[in-house]
C-alpha cells in the first residue's frame, strides 16, 4: 500500500504541470531577465523540467547525464541575454517548487517518510544534476560564441587594412563595433610576448587605443596584433608598437602600409614602445631599405673595423659626435677624452674612408651607416 501511494503522489505531482509553472513564474518574476522572455517558452521549459522529475521519481534513482534534457534550452536562453547566474536560480527554483508540491501530495496521500525522503532527496539530487549540465552547456555556448566573435573580428579587421571591405558593409560593420564610420583613426600593427599571451596583448592594446566613446578594434592575424585605434595608444609591457597614419576608415590600407614598415624598424631599435613615422623619422627607411644601409655600412664602418678595437672606438667617438650635434666641446665632454684626442679621431675616420664630415651628405649617410649598422 505505501508504494502505491507514492506511486500516486507522482501521478498527481505529473498532473500538476499548471499549478507548478504558475509559482515557477511568480518566483521568476524576481529576475529581470527573464522578463523579456515568453511565457510559452517558460512554459516549456517547466514541463521538460516536471517530465525529468516524474521520470526520476518512477526510477527510484538519480539520472545520469544522458538522461537530461538536451542544451538546446540553455543556449536559447543564453542568446535571449539571461546570465548563467540567472538560469542556475531559474533551474532551481523550479526544481524547488517541484520538491516542494511532491512533499505536500506525498503528506496528503500518507506515504511513508522514508519513501518521502527518498523522493525528495532524488529531486534535491536532480538539482544538482541540472546545474552541472547548465554550467557545463553554458561554458561550451560562451566557448563557441567567443571563437565565432574572434573569427568575425579578425575577417572585419583584415579587410579593413587591407581595403578590401565594400563601403556599405563598411558601415553595418562599424556600427556592430562601436566605430566611426567618417572618423579618422590610425592603424596599428604590433607584436611581443606575455605571459597571457597574445590575446591578453590584444585586449590591453585596444583597451588603451580606446578614446571616451569611440573604441580601437585590435585582432590577432598572423600571431601579430593588428586594427584601428582612436588615439595613440599607451605602451604595453612585452609589446612593440608601430602606428600609422590618421585616416578615415576606407584608407586604412595606407594606414597599416606605414604601420608595418615603422613596426619593422622598432623591432629592431627597441624591445617595447610605441612609435609612429615621426619618433623613427629616416630611421623607418634604414630598417626597410636594407640594400642602401648595406652600401653605406661598406663605405663607412667596414673601413674602421678592419682596424679592430680602435675601429670600435672610432664608431663610438661618431655615434657620440651625431649625437651632440657635431659639438667638439660636448662630445669630448661626453666620452670624457680631451678635444685633441677627439679631433685626431675624427681626422682617423677622414683619412680611413676618404669622408669628410664637413659634408652634410656625408652626416646623413654616415648617421644612416652607423644606423644599420647597430640593426645588424
């Protein structure tokens, strides 16, 4: 007799499906974002939940994975915006209003408390059952959305420096990104190392590109960081910087042109920093016309260096001379040697290469030398 009435209790507890959604939906009407959702859609979750606890009950055991119901509901609810907090409270909450009506039927038609207990600690277990699976669903759909989103970033920004977006995709895709459609920014192309790895650079980098109101937009291409930035962006630990031009949205090609070549010539002058045309200035041209800083390097260095440690010091009496504005007085000062000892060394140089430094084409291209030299 006593497992026929429990056996009862559940049929009753199956039978009340619009009893149960309707203090599901008073305690759901707690949580705002639930509030856009239909009530049919809530309505059919409810049941798919008091069918799952029905089966469990009949079982007498808790249910494996398998015997859930599938994510489709989760994810459903995910895309309407409902938080993962959210729907593990929606889901007990149910499951709470379930267990509870059970107790009462189970009282009403005598079932014996151990039964009673077992029933309800089953219901207390396919709780626990439901979080698992929302978490665990939940954890894939918030996987796949991010891998969807980094797919769609990068296709936009690539067409982007490229200049290969069409002008009316332009502007649907500029408003899906928060950006200007007729603002000017500057391209950007980067790259380094963290221990957060190149995403954790690309977040960093974007954020600090951002302007009030008008977000960067940075992907990853290619293991490098590469977009848009509405103003020069604070350096980065670990990252080196090239940036371009500002430019309306539809040149950015021309924009990450001088990006990446400034980029070329700060990887190698510096291992972090962020630097545009007018930091590197002529120093751009040195690291990307390697056949001309190879020519100068023969006409200027090679010669000192075949005279070993004093080719070595001669470089550095030059260096220290450009860098002091051709100044006897300050460069001596700065090497801390007399200005006779200076001048001879600069006569050195004149009579090992033929150059006078008198002569403003051969500052430039003994500057230029010693440039690429030091890229070597």
């Amino acid at each position: 007799m006593t497992r026929e009435a429990f056996d009862l209790a559940v049929r009753r507890l199956a039978g009340d499906g619009d009893l149960l959604l309707e203090r599901t939906l008073v305690l759901l009407g707690e949580l705002a974002s639930y509030a856009p959702i239909p009530s049919a859609a809530l309505a059919e979750s409810a049941r798919r939940n008091l069918d799952t606890a029905v089966r469990a009950l009949r079982s007498g055991r808790e249910l494996s994975p398998e015997e859930l119901p599938e994510s489709g509901i989760t994810r459903e609810r995910a895309r309407q915006g409902v938080p993962i907090e959210d729907m593990l409270w929606g889901y007990r909450a149910n499951i709470g209003v379930i267990q509870r009506r059970f107790i009462e039927i189970a009282f009403a038609e005598g079932v014996a408390p151990e039964l009673m207990l077992d029933g309800s600690r089953l219901l207390w277990s396919l709780g626990d059952a439901f979080t698992h699976q929302v978490m665990r669903w939940y954890q894939e759909w918030t996987v796949e959305q991010a891998l969807r989103d980094s797919h769609l970033r990068e296709e936009f920004v690539r067409e982007l420096l490229t200049g290969t977006i069409g002008q009316a995709d332009l502007g649907r895709r500029c408003a899906a990104y928060g950006l200007d459609e007729f603002g000017r920014y500057a391209a950007v192309r980067a790259r380094g190392e963290s221990r957060g790895g190149v995403e954790e650079l690309r977040r960093l980098l974007e954020r600090r590109g951002s302007a009030p109101g008008r977000p960067a937009l940075i992907a990853v291409l290619g293991g490098e960081c590469a977009g848009v930035v509405a103003r020069r962006p604070a350096p980065v630990p670990g990252l080196v910087v090239g940036v371009g031009a500002r430019l309306p949205l539809a040149r950015q090609a021309e924009s990450f042109h001088t990006a990446g070549n400034v980029l070329e010539a700060a990887t190698r002058l510096h291992t972090e920093g962020v630097f545009a045309l007018e930091d590197l200035s002529w120093r751009v041209a040195a690291a990307n016309a390697p056949e001309v800083g190879a020519y100068l390097v023969e006409r200027y260095l090679t010669p000192l260096r075949e005279h070993g440690e004093f080719g070595r010091q001669l470089e550095v009496t030059l260096r220290a001379y450009l860098d002091n504005g051709q100044n006897i007085a300050r460069t001596a000062a700065a090497l801390v040697v007399h200005v006779n000892t200076l001048r001879h060394r600069l006569n050195r140089f004149t009579e090992l290469t033929g150059a006078s430094l008198a002569s403003t084409e051969v500052i430039v291209e003994l500057a230029w030398a010693l440039e690429f030299g030091a890229l070597d």
